[in-house]
C-alpha cells in the first residue's frame, strides 16, 4: 500500500510540474531561481537528473544486504554529509547546466523522464532494494519519496521564478507531510497556523523564514529539517 501511495504521488506531482511549464517563452526558461545560480531551464534539468537516476539504480543488479537490512530511509538520505558539500554541489551545477543546454525541449524531455521512472516504479516488488549513487542501500520506494521530494520542493522554487501559484498536488504533500512531521498531523499543524500546504513545505524547507510563533509550534511537531543542496 505504501508503495502505491507514493507512486500516486510521484506521478502527480510530476505530472503536474510538467503541465505547469508547458508553453514557456525563452525570456521565461531564463528567468532566475533561488537555487542559484540555476535558471528555470537549468533547475529542470536538475529535476529531470534527479528523477531519471532511478533508470540507471534499476538496470543494476539489486545490492546486498538484504531488502529488510537496508535501513537507510528517505530522512536519511538527506543527512548532512559530503553528497552537500561545496564540491558536490559545484558538480550537480554544472551536470544541470550541461542537461539543460542539450535540451530543445526541456518539458518534453522531463515528461519522458518521469514517465518512464514511474512505470519502472510501478513494476518493481515492494521489497527492491536500490543502491544509490551515494552508495545507501535503500528500498526503491524510500528513494522514490525522496523524488516525490526534489519534484515537490523544486516545483516550489520554479513556481516563484515565475511567479506563479504554487501547483503542489496534495497526493504529494500527503507523502511529505509524513516524511517531514514525526508527532502530529500536518493538517493540525496547518490549522493552528494557518498555513496551507505550499507554505508548510516552504517553512519546512528553509525557502520561507519562521516568526517565534511559528518555530514554537513546529517544534511542537516536531518537523524533520532536511538537509537540501
């Protein structure tokens, strides 16, 4: 069941990144992001990268140990280590930058990219365990959240650069409010602060700052603060 879930919102979520920036103009691909130094284009291509290593994790034989040993989860992947420090992040730069530069249709090519992944997704057993590029040994459905993650968030920051409402879909804000609130709700979180989804994914992520009241009450909750290139 969960595996299903997260599928839903993977496809969801990135179907709705696509739709939402079909039809750009040039002056719009160009515009800036808060990821910088990326541009709209650029930052796709990043998304289209994420998303597409999941092709290249499943062509490999499936790691040891075994699937119930591979205990790096979703939170985990995104501990502070060296796949976000200065040198790593100055090579996802430039493999985006290279990405988008080869593109003559960004939308089209992030649309062949997901679609594929999900349909590798949905085939795949419950228990498959993938090894990352990090070298984690993770179930593929842990890791697929964490591309329900970098499509959620980075649709954020492509919505802003373009100054655009956001389009988070709720089948994915159900998977991270999950991933992100260990004790309470995210519905009783976004009621007593009066937040909609966009913008508890925004305070979670650092992409909105929280006045004294706000912090009281998503330490409350106990949000999980990822660690984000």
């Amino acid at each position: 069941m969960r595996k299903k879930l997260v599928e839903q919102a993977f496809r969801a979520e990135a179907g709705a990144l696509g739709a939402a920036l079909a039809g750009l103009d040039a002056g719009e691909w160009a515009r800036p992001t808060r990821c910088e130094p990326w541009t709209v284009v650029e930052l796709l291509a990043h998304v289209r990268v994420a998303v597409g290593r999941v092709e290249a994790m499943l062509a490999e034989p499936e790691p040891e140990p075994e699937p119930e040993q591979a205990e790096v989860t979703a939170v985990g992947y995104y501990r502070p280590d060296e796949r976000f420090d200065a040198a790593t992040n100055r090579a996802r730069i430039a493999l985006a930058r290279d990405t988008a530069g080869g593109d003559s249709d960004p939308v089209a090519a992030f649309e062949r990219t997901w679609h594929a992944v999900a349909a590798r997704f949905e085939g795949e057993a419950e228990a498959r365990v993938v090894r990352t590029r990090h070298g984690d040994p993770m179930l593929l459905t842990e890791f697929m959240i964490t591309r329900v993650v970098e499509s959620a968030v980075h649709g954020l920051d492509l919505a802003d650069a373009l100054d655009r409402p956001a389009w988070l879909t709720d089948r994915a804000s159900d998977v991270l409010e999950e991933l992100l609130l260990t004790d309470v709700d995210g519905a009783s979180v976004r009621a007593a602060l009066g937040w909609d989804r966009a913008t508890l994914l925004r305070k979670a992520t650092g992409r909105a700052e929280l006045d004294a009241a706000e912090r009281a009450e998503v330490a409350r909750a106990g949000i999980t603060w990822l660690t984000l290139g």
